[in-house]
C-alpha cells in the first residue's frame, strides 16, 4: 500500500497522466525485498504475449547463499531492461527507426527498445549482443506439438506492439527475435503493463521517473537503486555476420545461454538499463 491506496491504483494514474505528455520515458522498478518468486509475472507475460515454448520474457533468477541454518534467498526477476544504450541494437545489420531494431526515444513508446517483425531478418546477432540475455528467436514451437491435435488456445493470436499477429506456421514473428516490450500495447490503452498487474507482492512500479508526482520517481528517491551489469552465464559469442549460419533458434538459445542463471547487481551500467532494482539487505 502507498498512502492507504493500492499501488496498482496510483501507477495506473502515474501511466495516464504521463501517457502522450512530451518527454514520457518509460522505466520499472523492481524491488526484490517484495519478491517471492511466486512466478505470476513469468506466467501472466506468457499468457498475454502468449509466447510459445523456447520464448521466456520475464525469467526469474533464484539464488541461494550461505551456509545453514544461516541462509538467504533472493529472486530476480529480468524483462528486457530496456537499456538506453542497447548493445543489441548495436548489433542489428539492420538497425534504425522503422527497421528491425531501434531505441525508441520519442511519441508513447519513448524508453522501449523496439523491434520490427516485418524488418527482422532473424539473424541472431541481436540474441548474441544481449548481455542480459533477454532476447531469443521464435523457433515456431507449439505447447500441444507432438500431439494428435494443436490446441485453441497454442493457436491464439498475440497483439504485441498493437498488431495482430496470428500463431501460424512459418507466420511472423517465427523466425524473427523477440523480448518483451513493457506491454505496449497495454501502455496505449491507459493499461499497466502485465507482469505489474499480477503481482500480488506489488514488487513493481512503473511510469516516468522523471515525472516528480510519479509513484516510482518517489520510491526510487527514497531507496538505492541498483541495476544489471549483466546476467551469468558469461558466454564468448562474438557477433559477427553469419555466425549463426544453419542454427535453429534452439541451438542458438543455448549457445548464448538464455534466458540466463543469475543477475550480477552494480551501481551502474554502460547499457544503461532504465529497470531498476531494489535489493534486500
């Protein structure tokens, strides 16, 4: 709760009223004192993105330290962190506004790293640049493959970045890269983006930290702040062209070991990730 009011209530405020303004930058704050590894967020994204299987926007990383009875567990949750200057992007033969990859720095999808389906070439280099491991390439799976019969709900449509994208053989986004995008889509209806919505720990803020009247501008005042250098396991895949020559989607996940193991936590990054991250004591 913040001030007697449920924290979903104040950042769907936050959200409308910065929605549209000039100079919105979206970011999220995740504050693993509150997680519980309870995985609604994992799970709410696949349902709403309906990612089919090899596709993980939102992973939780648990880790364990010290020695019983004195231990500790802490979860980290990784979308992508959006990072102002993103190496994936860097990475894209075909980068720019418009074209496969982008930051975006303007209109209301201003802090979101972007990607066109249309314009990806599916070449992996992007997966590779990642050093959050937070991108992967659609393999074309289906849950129910392998059964007598694909189920309604594997060939249900996404509607990511505010399209209709049905779940069809060799149909697009198979074949192309994919991460998450703060639900979008979500963001043009006035809505908080899913994985903010089905926490029951209310472990996430989100909204313009620029924006002083800002639930998450005021929390994050209030408290460190903390974010991803990186993500283990460090893997040597050095982009270049065709590097992923005749690899499936599978083997180039694995390859770069996504979605990752564990989170490495500094005071700042070279990326600049706009997810930020409060750590427990």
């Amino acid at each position: 709760m913040f001030e007697g009011r449920d924290e979903l209530t104040v950042i769907q405020e936050d959200i409308k009223r910065a929605y549209g303004k000039p100079g919105t930058k979206w970011a999220m704050l995740i504050d693993l004192r509150r997680c519980t590894a309870c995985k609604a967020c994992t799970v709410g994204c696949m349902v709403e993105q309906k990612s089919p299987p090899g596709v993980m926007y939102r992973p939780i990383y648990l880790e364990e330290t010290g020695t019983f009875p004195k231990v500790k567990r802490r979860f980290t949750p990784r979308p992508c962190l959006q990072c102002d200057d993103p190496p994936c992007v860097e990475a894209c033969p075909n980068k720019g506004e418009g074209k496969a990859t982008w930051k975006s720095t303007k209109g209301d999808s201003a802090g979101i790293v972007m990607i066109n389906y249309e314009q990806c070439i599916g070449c992996g280099r992007c997966v590779a640049g990642c050093p959050y491991k937070a991108r992967t390439l659609d393999r074309g799976a289906f849950h129910t493959g392998g059964t007598p019969k694909i189920e309604g709900y594997d060939e249900s449509p996404s509607w990511e970045y505010s399209r209709k994208w049905p779940r069809e053989k060799d149909q697009l986004p198979v074949g192309v890269a994919r991460k998450c995008h703060f639900c979008l889509h979500r963001l043009r209806k006035g809505m908080v983006p899913v994985c903010v919505n089905t926490c029951v720990c209310r472990a996430n803020y989100f909204g313009d930290p620029e924006d002083k009247e800002s639930l998450i501008h005021k929390v994050m005042m209030k408290n460190k702040i903390k974010v991803l250098s990186g993500v283990t396991p460090n893997v040597d895949a050095k982009v270049g062209t065709g590097m992923f020559k005749n690899k499936s989607a599978e083997e180039i996940a694995k390859k770069v070991g996504y979605p990752g193991m564990a989170p490495v936590f500094a005071d700042s990054a070279v990326t600049k990730p706009r997810v930020y991250y409060i750590l427990p004591v």
